[in-house]
C-alpha cells in the first residue's frame, strides 16, 4: 500500500463509481434518530484501519483526517441495510482474524502485522469480484480513499488545492513527483 500508489490511483476513488455506488443515490435508509450505530471504540477500530491502509508519512495518514468518525457517519446514514451488514460483519472478522494469527486484538497489533492482516484481505477482496455483494474489506478501503482525499486535510494538505481557481490552463507543466490536485 504504497502512498504514491494511492494518489494515482485517486481520480478513481473519487471520480469513479464506486462499488456499492447505488448507496449514495436515491431511497437510502438512514440510521433512526437516537439510535447511534457505532461506539467510540468503534470508531477508533475504523480509525486504526484506515491509518493502516493510509499511514502518515512526510503527509498526514487517516487518522489525522479523523476518517474513522466521518466512516460511521458514511455507513449509518447511507449506507443501505444489506451493505451496513456486509461492513459490520467485516470489522467482526477483522477482529477475529488478527486474534486467531496472532493472538492479540487488532488495535494491539504492530504496525507490520496490521499491514500484513489487511494485506491478505485486501488480496481476497480482489479474488471476490464475482459476488452479489462487494467484499467487505473493499468497502472499508474505498470509503477510507472517499473519505481522506474529500476531506480538509486530504484535500490541502496531501492534494494541490486552490480555493478559487484562477484562468484554465489546459498544457499545464507536470513535473515528476508533483501532487494530484483537489480542485
């Protein structure tokens, strides 16, 4: 999960449809008034997850984007029934999976055994495009993408951003090694 790999890859994440892309359109259910669909160590799980899959390196990682809380809001309030299953389901297993390889909860977990556990469902979820629903580990992965590169920090912090474009300038120079831009 190289962070080069990923900013070339974002015009995708956030200009494709993404799997599961019909929760975002019309007569999605929302989570009932008062009824909070995930805890704070809920959301600390989604925030140590996506900093694995988007570590802070010389740019700030996920968690400095606080993609965990902006996730729970995300699944509870648009994601459909069938697909909230599906992203539940797949936090339980990833806790029974980093318990069953390697004892510990994931949160307790080095960094390079977080990697390697996400690794593996990341190459699963690939092996998995046949299926009626999407894999749940390509849910949490797109929705942490989603979610860092349309926040403030992804957007100017690890983006080029200008607030108010100036002329079009369609020859723009590109220079190897420069940022993708949020505007």
């Amino acid at each position: 999960m190289d962070r080069r790999d990923l900013l070339k890859m974002i015009a995708a994440a956030t200009g494709m449809a993404l799997v599961g892309g019909d929760l975002w359109a019309a007569g999605l259910k929302s989570a009932d008034a008062g009824t909070t669909l995930f805890t704070p160590s809920d959301t600390a799980f989604m925030d140590e997850i996506a900093e694995t899959i988007l570590p802070k390196t010389t740019t700030p990682g996920a968690k400095d984007a606080a993609c965990g809380a902006m996730m729970a809001v995300m699944v509870a309030d648009c994601y459909e029934l069938k697909y909230q299953t599906v992203f539940f389901d797949g936090l339980k297993t990833i806790k029974a999976l980093a318990k069953q390889q390697f004892g510990k909860d994931f949160m307790q977990l080095s960094a390079a055994q977080k990697h390697q556990l996400l690794n593996t469902l990341d190459q699963q979820a690939k092996q998995s495009i046949n299926n009626p629903l999407p894999h749940y580990f390509t849910l949490i992965k797109q929705l942490t993408l989603m979610v860092f590169f349309t926040s403030k920090v992804g957007a100017t912090e690890v983006l080029r951003y200008v607030a108010i474009p100036g002329r079009y300038d369609g020859n723009l120079p590109y220079k190897k090694g420069d940022r993708a831009w949020a505007t």
